[in-house]
C-alpha cells in the first residue's frame, strides 16, 4: 500500500507520471509502424516574473531519466546562466532529444517537469543571494513544500548559490552539513530561553555553531543580550526569525539589537535573520548589520520556468508546430560578453557582435542511454556564481 502520494523511481522512468496523451500516441505510433526519428528540443519562451535570465538546473534528473533509453540527449551545462532568447530575439533550446519517438516519448512530461521547478528554485535563490550582497544564505523552505521534494529543493537552491541548506536528505545529498540553529518549540517546551540555550551548547556536536534564537518570549533586543551572557565567547550569533504581525522596522529592529550587542562587548556575536523573507526584503535588510539569512518560502515555492518540449525535426525533415522554430538547433555563447545566438546545428559558429567567435554550449550528456559525464553539485554551482558575477536583478 503507497503511504505518501509520490511516484516511484519505476514510475517515473516507465511514464506513469506521464500525461494520458503521450501513452495513446506512442501505442499508435508502434501498432501503426509509423514511429520515426525526431529530434525534441526543450525551450523557454519566457522568463517568469519579470526576470532577465534564468539558472539552468535538474539536468542530473533528466540524465537519469534517460539512462538506457536508446537516445542521444544533448544539453547546455546544469548551473548555466541563460536568457529565454537569443540577442536577436530567436528562442535559445537549453536542451535537445534525439532518437526514435516512441522511444522517449512516454518520459516527455516528465523531463518538462524536472527542468521547470528545479530551474525555478535556483533562478529564485541566485536573485535572493545576488541580492544579499555577499552574505550568507541559507534554504529553510523545504518545510512549505512536499517532503519528497526536500532534497531536489535543497539541490536547487544550493546551485542557485546558497551557502548550506537545513533539511537533512539535502544536505546529505550534497555532501554538506546540515544548517539551523533551534525553533521556537524547543525553548517554548523548556520554557525558559537561558535554559535552552545552554541545553543547546551542552548536547548538541561541538562543530554545530552556537546560534540563538532570540525572539521568543520578549523584546529581541533583551533576549539577545540574554543569549550572550548565558552563552559568552561560546555564542556565534543569534538568529531573529521575528513575524510579520510583530515586526513592526524590522531594519530597526536589527540595528538596535547590534547597538546593544556591541556596546556590552559582544561584537563578534553575528546577526542572522529569517521569516518570511525574499529578495526585495532581502535587498532592504543588507543595508543593516545583517550577516547571514534564512529564507524559505519565496524560494522553494519559487515560480517554475516555463520550459516546454516540441518536435522540431522528423526523419531527417526540418518540422514544428506552429509558433515554433523548425529544424535542429545549436546555442551559441560569448565568452567575452555572453551574448547568446541560436543557429541551426550544421552551421558554423557565429561571430559575436563584440567581435568575439562564440562557442558552442549544447554538448552531448546522454549518448544511447548511457550518461556521458556528471559533475558534483559544487561544480555546478560554482558555475553559476561566476556567471552571476556583475549581472543585476533585472
């Protein structure tokens, strides 16, 4: 008997997480002998929300969704900075499929659904940490979302460029430690802060920072004070996860609590701040003595990137739907500029508009079912950081 709504490894590699449609056209394509070789080629028409550029991810779920299907997949690097078109307003493919339909098409939706969402998050999470001006942030989302997601949530948001995630699978997955301080629960059930805190330092792994939560039973300001005599030179920060209804100039808030930190000799006692918070409060709260964030919802509930999956080949023939580009496609990049330039696959490389010969970014990761290569997850996002570099939160 399943006990949680979530599909199965085999369900989803077999097209049960499929829709109906592709099932019924691959039943009639076999029965009729009229499947053919196509190339499929996963596009966006448009960025979500207004953004300029998006941050390609899920690309390690796609591979193993193809692992020995008889195909070719090809695909622009998982962390890459992307534009949904080209600098002459052409659609960009981020990734192509090729081989016989009927050998891929019951994965179609699936393979939709694993670039959508994913992209969404780490799109989300760069904004955030672009707009967090080099401080720390941390994912605190996967608590608003299906718990089968947690660990493909803190994938995402780790690639976007967040420094540490707080779910445990998470964490796992990407060979980090989990990060968080305390909830509010824990002092609440204690029922005194002083007694938390040092319940805190005393049980839990000396590696684990000594963070206070400090706004549970009265004034920020007091409790963090508080936090810092009980815990002294131990103590590493404190967090203010402070709510809505109550926060009244969160920004002042923030600055007060470091006034009277620092002014009884507790400078070093770091400020992290969490509750509600995106990249607009984000940006707001950087102007403060903020060190690190906590964010949560905004990101892992992040809009998806529209990407969607059409033919645009059959049997060698140049073929698409209508609002679609016909033909097989390579996506060129600047290395100077990182202008983008979509041509057909056959032709040559382009010369950028700055002068430069751009380069080729759809390179082979699946050749006949078998993954080409993997890279890990810091890589990745490592990538996407420096391809972040000077751009803005257009």
């Amino acid at each position: 008997m399943r006990q949680f709504n979530v599909a199965t490894d085999e369900e989803i590699k077999s097209g049960m997480t499929s829709d109906i449609y592709y099932i019924r056209t691959k039943d009639i394509l076999e029965r009729k002998g009229a499947d053919k070789p196509v190339v499929a080629e996963v596009t966006a028409g448009k960025l979500p929300s207004g953004w300029g550029w998006g941050v390609f991810c899920g690309l390690d779920e796609v591979v193993s969704l193809y692992r020995g299907l008889p195909v070719d997949v090809y695909s622009i690097p998982e962390g890459t900075v992307f534009p949904a078109k080209d600098d002459r307003g052409f659609r960009l493919p981020q990734m192509a499929v090729v081989g016989n339909y009927c050998s891929f098409v019951q994965v179609e939706t699936a393979t939709v659904g694993l670039l959508c969402q994913a992209s969404g998050v780490a799109t989300a999470a760069a904004r955030v940490k672009k707009a967090a001006g080099g401080r720390s942030v941390f994912a605190f989302g996967i608590r608003r979302m299906h718990p089968a997601l947690a660990p493909m949530i803190d994938r995402a948001a780790y690639i976007g460029g967040f420094d540490g995630v707080s779910g445990v699978a998470g964490a796992k997955l990407l060979g980090l430690e989990p990060s968080g301080t305390m909830p509010h629960p824990m002092i609440l059930v204690m029922g005194d802060q002083k007694e938390a805190w040092k319940a805190f330092d005393e049980i839990v792994p000396k590696g684990v920072p000594r963070i206070a939560l400090a706004d549970t039973l009265c004034d920020e300001k007091f409790e963090a004070v508080m936090a810092a005599e009980a815990l002294g030179k131990r103590l590493s920060g404190i967090r203010l996860d402070t709510p809505g209804s109550r926060r009244g100039d969160f920004l002042e808030i923030i600055r007060e609590v470091r006034w009277e930190l620092d002014s009884r000799g507790f400078g070093g006692v770091k400020i992290y701040v969490s509750g509600g918070l995106d990249e607009c409060s984000v940006a707001k709260l950087v102007a403060g003595p903020v060190d690190g964030f906590g964010v949560g919802t905004s990101v892992s509930n992040a809009p998806t990137v529209d990407f969607s999956m059409d033919l645009v080949e059959v049997d060698g023939v140049p073929r698409s739907k209508r609002g679609k580009y016909s033909g097989r496609k390579q996506a060129w990049r600047c290395p100077e500029c990182h202008g983008w330039r979509a041509t057909l696959f056959a032709a040559g490389a382009p010369t950028c508009g700055c002068g430069r010969r751009m380069e080729p970014m759809m390179k082979k990761v699946v050749e006949n079912g078998r993954p080409v290569a993997a890279e890990a997850p810091s890589a990745i996002r490592e990538r996407a950081l420096k391809e972040l570099e000077g751009r803005t939160l257009e």
